[in-house]
C-alpha cells in the first residue's frame, strides 16, 4: 500500500509514518498541497493520502477532482480539534484521525486499502481451475485478458495475478475505461505536458507511466473508444508512450491485464472493437464462471463477507442458519459476488438474533433474494423513480437529506453505526447531522443499545 502523509503537525504525524511503515506501508511525505500534487502528478501515486487538518482539505480534494486524480484522504489533528474535525468532513475527507495516533487504528486503515483484500476465496472445482491457470501463467511476461459477467470478480483475479508475479513488489495500477470521459481517457492513459489543452495547468503522469515496473489494469476494455484504441495498440507492440502534446516517446516496462464483461469476439464483428488488438490483449484468456455456475463458493464467500462486515462494525460473528444457507444456494445471482457480499452485509448490519436469517436476506423492499428478477425491470425502475419523484417535489436538497437519514436510523432502531454504515457516511458525520436536527427541536431516535458505538465519549460529536 502507498500512503501520503502531508503536512507535519509538529511531529505528530511523523510518528504515523512510522506506524503505517511498521505495518508495510510506503510512505511518501510532502510538506503541504503543491507538493502533494507534484507527487501524484509524477507517477508516484498514492492509495491513501493523510493530511494535517490544518491545511486547506478543500483545496487538496478540489485539486485531485479536477484532474480526476482518485485517492482517500483522511484528516488528522490533535485531539481538541473539534471545529477543525467537522470542517475537515465537510470538506470532503473521509475520516478524522485523532492524534497522537493509536497504532490498532492506523492499522485498521492500512488493512482498509491493503492487498490482503484482494483474496481468492474459492473450493468450487470450476473456479478452482481458473486459479490454478492463473496462478502458472502469473510469473510470465504475457498480457492477459479476464472475462466474465459483472461482479464476478475480474479486478480480485488481476490482483491475485499481480502478487504471484514477479512484478508483485512494484505498482499495480488500474483505470476503469468506462468511467472516464472519452475526452480525458487519452491523458489519463498517456499524461500530459503542461499547455496541451484547457485545463492542463501542470504536467501529468500517466497511467502507462505510472505502472513502471508494474502492472498496468484496463478495466472494461471493450468500453474504450475505437481511435484510441489504435494508439493503445502501438504503445503495447512499441513499448512507448507519448503524453498529450509531447514530443518525446518514453519507454515504458509494464504488464498489461485487461478486463471485459462483453463478448469482445462480437465486438470485433460489431466494429466496436479491433481484432488486431484483440489478439494482443488476449495471449491469455481466464474467464471466471458467474456464481450460480460455482455454486460450492456460495456458502464459504458468505462466512467470509460475514467475518469482514461484522469485524468491520464492530459486531460479534453471527452464523448462518440453515434457512438462509438454503436460500443462499436457491438464488439465481444476477449480480454475482458483488451481490452477495451486499447482501451479506445488508444481513450483518439487520441481524438481532443469534444467527442470520432468511428474513435478514431479503431485498429492503422485502423480496427475497432474486424473487423480483422477472419482473421488468425498466417498468420497475420507472415506476420506484417515478414514485420517489413525487414524493420529492416541493422539499428542498436539506429536507430529503434529512428525512433519508432519519427514515434510515429508524430503519436500524437507532442504531448509529448500522445507519451510518447504510448511508455511506462517516459516523461523525451522521452525529453531527444528528445534532443539528436535535439542536433545531427535531425528535431524533435514541441510540440503540445494539449500537457498538453507544456509551463511548464523542468529543466531536
């Protein structure tokens, strides 16, 4: 994992550092934003960036967003730096940290973001021979394509490929050819030069340049555009690369794994995809079965997201009945592993019994697993917007803030943590909303006593 650590705090996030190198970590250190900046900027990277609450948060998220550069931050201040905390959240950081800093908690954070997420965690015979064959062409040079239908785990496998390789201590890189804007995806690829276009205020590293020594992951491939996938194919045969209003061609070392939920055989008779490069990419094929054609890893990836969402929230781990197991196995799985382990987690955050149930399982509109999936989905889609819009008209942005969090922490009995967890949010933050709507006489429901969090001091709440 790398971590950049801005700012110094009197030392006090010097010892953070050593923490967070004492965990495995590699830190990077920059003494404020523009030198931050400059770092991301060169190709060092960062999967976590740590900054002084002191310094201008807003700026450094702003400055990353608009050069569509993705890393966390997290904000760290002594701990009486309540009105620093709150600004800091509303800035766009992810978390406060408290210093001086508790070793348990950085290293929480460095297990968050670290490769031991990336597990293969598998016993069905057909997954286990897609494994197998990873695992013998890992240590080669060769480019590889994964196949499979969405949530099937194709970034899992081309971590799990990374660290059996002989590359394993050096970047692995991944960029999702999808989410970028086709304008951006070139620069975003390749780099810049300062100048070549409206915006480029800076020199920029590219992805290519960035994976040096690496591994380099093109996610959904197939979603690229067809001109640029041209010069993608010249920087795979040359192994150079030329930043957006460059001159000079720079030589690059890298592996290359590529990623597709399509048939991209059709999309080369489609004429969305070309077949020379095509055959490039595809030295190697592993296509991961969908989960309901691996029906053994059922059960041991649900005990698996079990453990991590429950040690995740502070929860005691609950196991699964048999009614749940049964309903587990029953279910179609349209969305493959990423719905199961939302599901799991859903079922970890409702479970008061001693075990979770069937009941836990179902959709929150009350389905069991898969039981909706005939029914069309656009007219379903339509009809829960159409139903959400009405409901909305009228309120303004802070009214249907409020009345989700409030719908949502009734939903949980009061539970804090479950609330926060569903709604995407920091636990301080949902405190400090929290108190604004008591603090303006709205009745707000009372802590759960199943809440991991009741009791404990808050002195930024």
């Amino acid at each position: 994992m790398r971590l950049l650590i801005i700012g110094t705090l009197n030392g006090q996030l010097t010892t953070a550092t050593k923490m967070a190198m004492d965990k495995g970590a590699k830190v990077i250190h920059a003494q404020d934003i523009i030198k931050a900046m400059h770092i991301v900027r060169s190709g060092k990277g960062a999967d976590l960036a740590m900054i002084d609450v002191n310094l201008n948060i807003e700026q450094l998220i702003n400055s990353l967003e608009a050069e569509h550069i993705h890393i966390p931050v997290v904000a760290c201040g002594v701990q009486n730096d309540a009105a620093a905390a709150v600004k800091a959240i509303k800035a766009g950081a992810k978390e406060y940290i408290p210093l001086p800093p508790d070793a348990e908690l950085i290293a929480a954070i460095i297990a968050a973001v670290s490769e031991e997420n990336h597990k293969m965690i598998s016993r069905d015979p057909s997954m286990q021979r897609v494994i197998d064959l990873a695992k013998q062409v890992a240590g080669s040079q060769a480019s590889i394509l994964i196949t499979g239908e969405s949530g099937t785990g194709k970034e899992v496998m081309a971590q799990f490929i990374h660290k059996n390789s002989t590359r394993k201590d050096m970047p692995f890189i991944a960029i999702n050819c999808a989410a970028i804007p086709e304008h951006l995806i070139e620069s975003e690829l390749f780099g810049h030069e300062k100048g070549a276009f409206t915006g480029a205020v800076a020199r920029r590293i590219g992805k290519f340049e960035e994976a040096e020594g690496g591994t380099l992951m093109l996610d959904e491939i197939s979603e690229m555009d067809i001109r640029l996938q041209a010069k993608l194919l010249r920087v795979i045969q040359e192994r150079i690369v030329e930043r957006v209003g460059g001159s000079k061609p720079i030589a690059i070392n890298i592996r290359i794994i590529a990623t597709s939920n399509r048939d991209l055989t059709q999309a080369v008779r489609d004429g969305t995809f070309r077949e020379d490069l095509l055959f490039r990419l595809n030295v190697v094929n592993l296509k991961l079965p969908a989960l309901r054609e691996r029906p053994q890893d059922i059960e041991i990836l649900a005990n698996h997201f079990v453990a991590k969402y429950s040690e995740m929230n502070g929860i005691a781990i609950k196991e699964i009945s048999p009614s749940a197991k049964s309903q587990l196995q029953q279910s179609h799985w349209k969305g493959n592993v990423r719905e199961l382990e939302n599901t799991i987690h859903r079922a970890v955050l409702l479970c008061t019994e001693n075990a979770i149930s069937e009941q836990n399982l179902r959709t929150p509109e009350g389905f069991k697993i898969g039981q909706n999936d005939a029914q069309d989905v656009a007219n379903r889609a339509a009809l829960t917007a159409e139903t959400a819009s009405a409901a909305q008209i009228g309120q303004t942005v802070a009214e249907v803030e409020q009345g989700l969090i409030l719908n949502t922490l009734n939903h949980c009995l009061g539970n804090r943590t479950h609330a926060a967890n569903i709604l995407g949010i920091s636990i301080r933050t949902l405190r400090n909303k929290l108190k604004l709507y008591g603090d303006s006489g709205i009745q707000v429901p009372a802590p759960n006593a199943a809440d991991s969090n009741a009791g404990i001091p808050r002195p930024y709440a």
